[in-house]
C-alpha cells in the first residue's frame, strides 16, 4: 500500500517508525501491529498514516510524488468485506467463510479471529470451533446479513442404485435447477450403490432444501445428504 501511495517503501517502513505507530495505537509491539492489520483491529490507513507522519516529520526533503486523485482514491478504498456477513458492532473487516464447514445462511455461526487472515466464519457445531472454546477471546458474534444477495458453496453426497445414466439424470435435475456445479466426485461401492459427493452454489439453507427434495425425485436415489465435518 506504501507503494501504490507512491512513497519510497523502504524509507517508510522503519523500525523506528513502525515502534513509534505500535506506541500510538497501544499495540504491544510490531508483530501484533501487523497481526492486528491483519484481523481488522486496525485499518491500513491507520497505520500508514501515522507512518506517513513520521516519514515526513524525519525527513524534510521529501516530494510527494503520487498526484492528489491518487492519493485520494487510496484514502477512500475499504479492506474487501465478504458479502452477507456482519461482525456485530465492526464494519469493514476482512471475512471469510470456512472450507471445514462451508457454513450457509440461516446456520448458526461464530466469527473466529484469526492470526493475519481476518475473521474465518464456521458453523457453531463445528469441531474446530470446539478446539477453540478455551480461546473465547478470540471468538466473535457475527450474523447473517439478510439485505445481501450472495451465493455460497455447499457439499451434498447423493446415494443411488448404480445404473447407466444416473449421474447425467442428477446433474441434469441440478442444470434444471439453474444451480452452479463447482465439483464433482462419483464411485461406486461394492454393493452397488453409487456415491456422488458435489459441491455446490446455493443461495441459501432453504434453496438446499429445495435442491435436495429435486435430487430424490431421480429415479434409484436411495437419499441425499449435506456433507458435514464429523
């Protein structure tokens, strides 16, 4: 961010400056300044900002060189937020969903703050969540944010009588569906019976539902089932 503010990056990114900024923000020290950068206890811009200040209170030959609309589009650019999730209380922090439970909305989930890689969203009955019960901490309330639309992925396992066609019927009826396929793994066990794991883009707990009655409609499924950690 230095950089595409147009300063020199090792000029401004002393020690001397970072340990002044860690004293101003009450940050313990620079690794957890950049650790708080990273979960969204402090923005960018804070800490660039005060570093910038420092930058040009030692240093009385500096020429800005980035243009002024330069300048300011950086001033008005935010840390990506991951569509329908609000961190109660917080605005603007990085978000991301969980690949162990691939939570989806109307799930109960819990925010887990993470070290550098911001807020990781999982299902309440996750078992990594349980791994970090001692660390309360580090858990925060978060909610579903009803006012957004945004897809999310999901696994499902299909269970059939093998026979000729049945997986195009069941990627058909999901086709049919208009719903975006992102993986699929299909096997057969030794009694016969056909085993296809897919990942898929829904909307939300309810269009599974609705995705998951369609899928036992086809002829030979025995049942269908949203994959779950153990």
């Amino acid at each position: 961010e230095i950089k595409r503010a147009r300063y020199p990056h090792k000029s401004v990114l002393k020690q001397e400056y970072l340990e002044v900024v860690t004293k101003r923000l009450s940050v313990r020290d620079t690794d957890d300044l950049f650790a708080s950068i990273g979960y969204g206890g402090v923005t960018v811009n804070q800490v660039l900002q005060r570093l910038l200040e420092e930058y040009r209170k030692n240093d009385k030959s500096i020429t800005i060189k980035g243009k002024p609309e330069q300048r300011k589009r950086y001033e008005k650019k935010k840390r990506p937020v991951e569509k329908g999730v609000k961190v109660k209380g917080v605005d603007n922090l990085l978000i991301r969903f969980s690949k162990c439970c691939n939570p989806v909305p109307d799930d109960e989930i819990i925010g887990y703050i993470t070290r550098g890689r911001g807020i990781s969203i999982h299902r309440k009955d996750c078992p990594n969540v349980a791994q970090h019960l001692n660390e309360k901490e580090r858990l925060i309330e978060v909610e579903w944010d009803k006012s957004e639309s945004a897809s999310y992925s999901v696994e499902i396992q299909v269970a059939a009588s093998d026979r000729g066609g049945l997986l195009s019927d069941v990627i058909n009826t999901i086709n049919e569906l208009k719903i975006v396929i992102l993986a699929v793994n299909a096997r057969t066990n030794k009694n016969n019976i056909a085993l296809i794991d897919m990942t898929l883009q829904i909307k939300n707990k309810e269009h599974l539902q609705t995705t998951i009655q369609r899928l036992k409609r086809v002829e030979d499924v025995i049942s269908v089932n949203r994959i779950l950690p153990n």
